[in-house]
C-alpha cells in the first residue's frame, strides 16, 4: 500500500501497476512508476515499509 501525505490518499500495490499503466495510456504519465503522486508530484510512502507511526498518519482528516 502506498500513500500519499499531501492528496491523504492510499493506493494497493495491485492496483499501482494498472493505474501506471492506464495514466500512460491516456495522458502520457509516468510518475507512478517512480512512486510520484501523478497529482501532486510527492513521492509515495511505503506504508509497508513503515509500519510504526506510518499508518497513523494515514487519514487524521477523515476520522
Ligand atoms: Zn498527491
């Protein structure tokens, strides 16, 4: 799972690789595959990765 800290949006490794494929397709995009937000340009956190503290940054807004 990957997350963006400035769009608070997450996105599964699964659904990565189609969306990467699909951005650049349609719009010439390949920020995804260097783990960039394609919205916002800030690199993507591996929640995996950084399981203590990461996650709970995940959504403060929405709880
Ligand atoms: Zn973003």
């Amino acid at each position: 799972m990957y997350y963006c800290p400035k769009c608070d949006r997450t996105i599964p490794k699964e659904r990565l690789e189609q969306a990467d494929r699909e951005l650049r397709q349609q719009f010439g995009i390949t920020k995804l595959s260097s783990l960039r937000c394609p919205v916002c340009d800030t690199e993507f956190i591996d929640l995996e990765k950084c399981k203590e503290g990461g996650a709970e940054n995940v959504g403060k807004s929405r709880k």
